[in-house]
C-alpha cells in the first residue's frame, strides 16, 4: 500500500489540531468533571477517572498535582 501524500489544506488542518491540542485536552478534561458529576455508579466513576488521569499526563500536569486531585 503505497503512502499519500497530505494536501495543503489537509496539512492546515492538521497542524491546526496540533497547535490548539492543549485548548482540545483542557475543554476534554472540562467534559469529564462534568461526567463525573453525572456518574451513577463505581464503575463508570472509576473508567472516567482513569480518563481524567491520562487527560492530565497529556496536558503535562506535574505528576504532584494529578496525585493531590485523584
């Protein structure tokens, strides 16, 4: 399978992605507090707070602040 080449304005969009990923993580973690909120039992408590935990590894939280908040 050969490899394609991007169009400029596919490149635009995903060099656009990149740029605003920290502002895309940040509304992300937004949305699981307020899932988290919503959560009914332990189970889907526990799976967004693993989620919660990689949201904050990929914004570069410092590992001391995601340990005091989890």
């Amino acid at each position: 399978m050969s490899k394609k080449e991007l169009s400029n304005y596919q490149k635009d969009i995903v060099g656009n992605y990149y740029a605003n990923l920290n502002a895309i993580m940040l509304q992300k973690l937004g949305e699981l507090v307020s899932e988290l909120y919503l959560a009914e039992n332990d189970g889907q408590k526990k799976r967004l707070w693993q989620r919660v935990h990689k949201a904050m590894m990929n914004l570069k939280i410092p590992p001391a602040i995601i340990k005091s908040l989890l």
